[in-house]
C-alpha cells in the first residue's frame, strides 16, 4: 500500500502562517469580539488585518474561492461574534458571489442573493470576507483537484488539510480567520479540523438551519458548523445561530462557558468503519486522551462497534447516489451552466457506482437509516463515546488526488475512514478535538460523540480537555513541532 501519511516522503517546507501583532494578534472570535466591545479596536481594523493575513499565505495555501467584492456584515451589538472577520465555504450562496461547489463544471455567474444559511450567519454579526475552496461537490476527504492547485495544510505543505471544509480549515489554521463555515455530510468539518489541529463540531441533525439542497437529499446527512481554534468559539458560534433560531424539538444548548463537574462515563470505540486498523500516531492519540480522561476521573470503558461491515459498504453506494443525482440533476438542480463532461473522476467513479446498483438503493437507504437508530445503543450505558476521526496520519497530498484513478481512490478513501460517517447518518452530534503532536510533529486528533441533542455535554468535556491539554498553536511550532516555520510577513 502507498505510504498514506508516514515518514517516508522528505519532510515538507515547514509549517506556514500569518499570525502577527496586528489588529487580531493571536485573539480568537470571543477575543476579537470583547475587544470591539470593549472599543479597543474597531471592526474595520479587523477586515483589514484579515484581509492582509490572507492576501500574505493565498498563494502558498490555496485556500480561497472567492474574495467579496466588498466585506459583507449586519452589525449585532454584544453578540459574541459580532465583527468577527470569516469565510464562508463555497457551497452556499452568498450575494455577489458565484456558487462553484469546487467544481470545473459550473460557470455559474454572481449569486443575486444571500441563502438561508448566509443569512443566518450575517444575524450573528460576523464580517464575510469570501469564500473557502472545497474539493468537488465535497465528495472526497481532500481539498485536491484535477485541473488546479491543491489546498495545503499550514501544518505541513507538503501534506492534505482534508475535506471537504478543507479550504476553512486552512485559513483558521494559518490565523487569517478565527473562526470559517464547514459543512458536514460525512467528516467535512470534523476530518480538515483532525488534519489542521482544530476544534471541529458536527451539531445534531437540524440542529441548524439546513441550506435549500440538503432538504432534497434520500438520506439528510449534511449539517452546517465552523471549524475554530478555541472550544470557546465553537460554543459561541453554537450559541449565536441559537439565538437567531433554534429546533424545538432540541434541547436548546444555551451558553456554556466551562468545563462541567459532572464526571462521566465514556466508551471508548477504537475500530474503524472501514477495512483496516488505526495506523500507530493515531492509536496514541487516541490512547492519549482516553488516559487523560481517565485522569480526571471520568470512567472511560472500552465498547463495541455497533455496526456490522455493510454499514461501509452502504454508506459508499449511498455516497455514489448523492454524485448520481449531480451528475444527472446539475443543470436543473444547481445552474444550467453545469457541464457533466468536466466533472473529475471521483464525482464519475462513484455516479457510475451507483448506477450499477440503482435497484439497489432503496434497500440501502433503508437499511443505513436503520443502522443510525440502532446505533443509539451506544448510549445506553455512556455518556460520550470516544473514537477516531480517521485511522490513518494526514496523508501526503497526491494519496487521496482524484487524479489516481477511481479504483485507487475509493479503496484508499474506505481505508481512511474512521468513524465520522456514523454520526451523519445517525444524526448524532460529535466533535473534533485536538490532541499533542504526533512523532513527526503533525497534529492529531480525537473524536467525542453524544447522543442526539447532547452538544452541551460535548463542549463542556471539549472545554475540559482544552484546559487540561491546551491545543498547540502553529505559532508555537518552532518549540513544538520539527521543521521549520515560516510566517508570512
């Protein structure tokens, strides 16, 4: 097998970013709010720094999409975001914007107005800067491409940020934002925020506010979040679209601000949907925070996975229906600029996957939805359950490329898998949290999920873990990672 993310290959270019003692400093979202509260800065001294950060690592990450004509912001006064500078990922419209979904199949030209899910966002107050690059459709855990230049972890340039959030994964790992929009639809959020040292939350199904093609899916696995640097901003971003519209059929998650005294009972699940076995900087991390939770005197117990082998096989034929759909449906679903003879050879691979097994599809839509209430039982005995967001070291840039055959890649993608897919289908929330650096320096990871609802649970143990084991800072690395680090200045 291909060496997905070891040691083999030379080390890369060193760690890239853009922190500086600018208007942001090392600040995250809550910080930058307080202090435009406090009016020791003024919001449009946040846009600039953000805006000079990203113009200073654009070319060496590759990470944006769009920039805005002109900064996008609806004011909220004491909101806790409110001027916060972000990117939103170029699969929801924003006005004066085109909407590519990461793909050379649409020209499609400058949305005419903001969706749902923008508008929800601006109700937080924050300040839209552009937009983030995502692979195809967000179809594979990598933000690469055939016909462009990859998105590149500022961790290690040599290796991926992942996807499909992995241009918002990017730009708050290299300090430009704080805080960027993701999506979710089987590790989007909580895979780029493993590979680049974020916190990455999937919230409950309809949690949030779905955007308009979600709706439209046989199975609704897709849901809306940011990726952020600090548990804090995640809690705040939680708490701000909240406030602007809640689920009533979910517990609401209010604020939460610490750590809860409540000790907990956790499963520790260290299988993984697909074929193969954590690779060994995985299994530490994950051993790693199992000990550290133990520590602080939760009682952390091993459980099975609740799902046999065909949940992965399903997963993968319902994964080949949703780029069925898009290959069929583009000019009528999303732009009649859509050109199905530019789509790459992941999008292809899995439609004519799916089209082998089209009398298929109904069994597996209804055998994954049964698998997600049966996978409840988790929960039965435990609180959280603890697991691996991938089971393999970020990979290499060119290991997960579209561009080495569909065969090639789908094997690799199912053994990359962790268990990220699970909760997609369950609807489940669950949360990437940031472990200690790997043997080789690069981030890892951890995965905590809760039963439906239960988000709060999972921030306060996040909050917990935060303050125990502080997240590293790429700004920090030359003390804690090997290599060297280039800040762009």
């Amino acid at each position: 097998m291909a060496d997905a993310g070891g040691t083999g290959a030379p080390r890369a270019r060193g760690t890239i970013h853009a922190v500086a003692a600018d208007a942001l400093g090392d600040l995250d979202a809550v910080g930058m709010a307080a202090a435009l509260a406090r009016g020791s800065v003024h919001p449009d001294e946040l846009v600039a720094a953000a805006q000079a950060r990203a113009g200073r690592v654009a070319d060496d990450l590759g990470a944006i999409a769009h920039q805005a004509p002109r900064p996008r912001r609806t004011p909220t006064p004491g909101g806790e975001l409110d001027g916060v500078p972000t990117y939103v990922k170029d699969n929801v419209d924003v006005a004066s914007m085109p909407t590519t979904h990461g793909t050379a199949a649409l020209a499609t030209p400058p949305a005419p107005a903001d969706g749902r899910v923008t508008r929800a966002l601006l109700a937080t107050g924050v300040a839209l800067l552009g937009k983030s690059r995502m692979p195809e459709f967000g179809l594979n855990a990598t933000t690469e491409f055939v016909d462009a230049a990859p998105t590149r972890n500022p961790w290690d340039p040599d290796r991926s940020v992942g996807g499909s959030s992995g241009g918002a994964a990017a730009l708050v790992a290299a300090g430009v934002v704080p805080l960027a929009h993701g999506t979710d639809g089987g590790g989007s959020i909580r895979i780029p925020a493993a590979a680049a040292g974020l916190v990455g939350l999937k919230p409950t199904r309809g949690r949030l506010l779905d955007d308009e093609l979600t709706a439209r899916m046989p199975v609704r696995l897709v849901c809306q979040g940011v990726l952020s640097r600090s548990v804090r901003d995640t809690a705040a971003f939680v708490h701000a679209m909240e406030r602007s519209w809640r689920n009533p059929t979910l517990p609401p998650v209010g604020r939460v601000l610490s750590p809860s005294s409540r000790r907990l009972r956790i499963g520790l699940l260290d299988a993984t949907l697909g074929p193969g076995g954590l690779d060994t900087s995985v299994r530490a991390a994950l051993e790693a925070t199992a000990r550290l939770l133990a520590s602080l005197g939760h009682r952390v117990e091993p459980v099975p996975l609740p799902v046999d082998r065909r949940f992965a096989v399903d997963f993968l034929h319902h994964w080949g229906l949703l780029a069925l759909l898009l290959a069929v449906g583009g000019r009528r679903v999303l732009d009649r600029s859509f050109d199905p003879a530019r789509l790459d050879p992941l999008t292809v691979g899995l439609h004519r996957h799916a089209r082998r097994r089209l009398v298929e599809m109904p069994t597996v839509v209804r055998r994954l939805r049964r698998a997600g209430r049966g996978s409840a039982v988790l929960f039965d005995d435990h609180d959280v359950v603890l697991s691996p967001v991938v089971s393999q070291r970020t990979p290499w840039l060119g290991y997960l490329s579209p561009e080495v055959g569909f065969d090639t890649l789908i094997g690799r993608l199912v053994r990359h898998l962790g268990t990220t897919p699970l909760h997609n289908v369950a609807g489940f929330p669950s949360i990437a949290v940031p472990g200690p650096p790997d043997d080789v320096g690069l981030p890892t990871s951890s995965l905590l999920s809760a039963t439906w609802g239960a988000e709060r649970t999972l921030l306060e143990l996040a909050y917990e873990l935060e303050q125990a084991r502080p997240f590293p800072r790429i700004q920090d690395a030359p003390s804690q990672l090997l290599g060297r680090t280039r800040r762009c200045s």
